[in-house]
C-alpha cells in the first residue's frame, strides 16, 4: 500500500489519460508510452526556454515508481533545473490519480531530461539571454 499524495500545487505542463491502445492485456501501461509522454512534458518548458525548436539530447534517469493502469488520470509537472550555452535540462515528475471512489493519487514516474535549442537547420543554437 503506497501513502496518498495531493497533486503539485505549481502548474502541470500535460494532462492525458492512457487508454486500452497504450497498454497490455492486462491494463498496465506500457513503460514506453508513458516516456513519450515525459518527452513531451519535458520539451514544454524547454521551448518556452529557448524561444523555439528544441531536440531532446539525453534521457538522464527514468525512474517508474509505481504501475500506471488504463483509466489513470495522469498530471505531468516539468521544471527546468539547469541550462547551458544551448542546453536546458528539465526534471519531470508523473502523479497518477487513480480513477476509483478514493481518488488515490500517487507518484508514478520521475526523470531527468535534457534538450538542446536548435535554428531552423535543426543545427545547436545559443540560448536567448534572459532580460
């Protein structure tokens, strides 16, 4: 049995409900798709960062610490925690509710990403520097 946790109170970057295509047979949803959604997460903040295009460079830690079902409500929060020349790095934390009567949410996933600003090329590009 896990502790009850209160959604974040800062702003949720996604919010997506996982459903049957994105699981197994069982209802667990697969590891995968629930990265793509942490990519997703992640490059919000990133591009309002870096004023553009961004291209995820590095997953530095995934960590799935609780299943994910079919049904689950989950609440994406991303943060950037780092930047450099062109680089910005971005800590993702995964909160599912769980669609039930006690509306039990717990702390699902949490990673650590990193992205780099790109120009129209697709080529690195410095930051903006920020008034």
């Amino acid at each position: 049995m896990t502790d009850s946790l209160k959604l974040p109170s800062k702003p949720c970057a996604l919010r997506v409900m996982p459903q049957p295509s994105d699981a197994n047979i069982h209802g667990d949803v697969f590891g995968g798709w629930i990265m793509a959604q942490v990519d997703i997460a992640g490059s919000i903040p990133a591009s309002r960062r870096a004023n553009g295009r961004v291209a995820t460079i590095a997953v530095n830690s995934f960590l799935f610490k609780q299943p994910v079902f079919v049904g689950d409500l989950l609440s994406f929060y991303a943060d950037v925690v780092k930047t450099g020349n062109t680089s910005i790095t971005v800590s993702v934390e995964v909160y599912a509710q769980r669609m039930s009567a006690t509306q039990e949410v717990v702390k699902v996933t949490e990673a650590i990403l990193t992205y780099v600003a790109t120009d129209s090329d697709r080529r690195p590009r410095a930051l903006p520097v920020l008034d």
